[in-house]
C-alpha cells in the first residue's frame, strides 16, 4: 500500500473557521437585532452574504447620515450662536414684553 501524496502542502488539515469568527458572528448578530430590528432566529437562518449585506446598508445609511450632519453644521451661518445684534437685561426684557413690544 502507497502513501497518499499530498497535493498542496498545507499545515493544517481541517479547514474550519478560526476563533475569532465567533466573536464576529455575535457582534453580528448584536448588531442586526438592535439597529435592523432582525430576530436571533433570523440572523441564525439568513445566509451570511445576505446578513453582510444588511450590515454594508446600515453602515452606508450610518455614514450618509453622518455627512448630512457635517454638512449641516459647516453650512450654518450662526456657528450654534444665534442671530442676535443687541444684548437686554432682564428686566428690559420683561418690560417690552409686558407692553407688548416682543410677543412669544
């Protein structure tokens, strides 16, 4: 009887997932059932490519949210100051409105 002459010369010869796939399947699934709203149970059925898509939506949803605040912000005049010219004690304010110089 030969011995069986390997093809490719590997080290290993199981091919099985690494350690570090669990903790990346439950971040995962932490993520589809808070922010997508998924069940555990349909994590656990979805296809993997049909999970990482899910999750590259999110996150492109995440980032187009991102810059439409960043844009905001950088396109607001009033840099979170307001509008306001003149400065008033309180009391002056409390008069005008008692006269009916500001209305709220």
């Amino acid at each position: 009887m030969s011995l069986l002459v390997r093809f490719f010369h590997l080290t290993s010869t199981f091919f099985g997932l690494t350690s570090e796939y669990r903790s990346w399947l439950l971040e995962e699934i932490y993520i589809c059932k808070k922010h997508i709203g998924f069940s555990y149970a349909d994590v656990m059925d979805m296809p993997t490519s049909d999970r990482r898509y899910q999750l590259h939506l999110l996150m492109n949803e995440n980032r187009a949210k991102q810059e439409h605040y960043e844009n905001q912000t950088k396109n607001s005049s009033s840099g979170g100051r307001g509008r306001r010219t003149t400065t008033i004690s309180g009391e002056a304010l409390k008069s005008k409105m008692k006269s009916g110089e500001i209305n709220i």
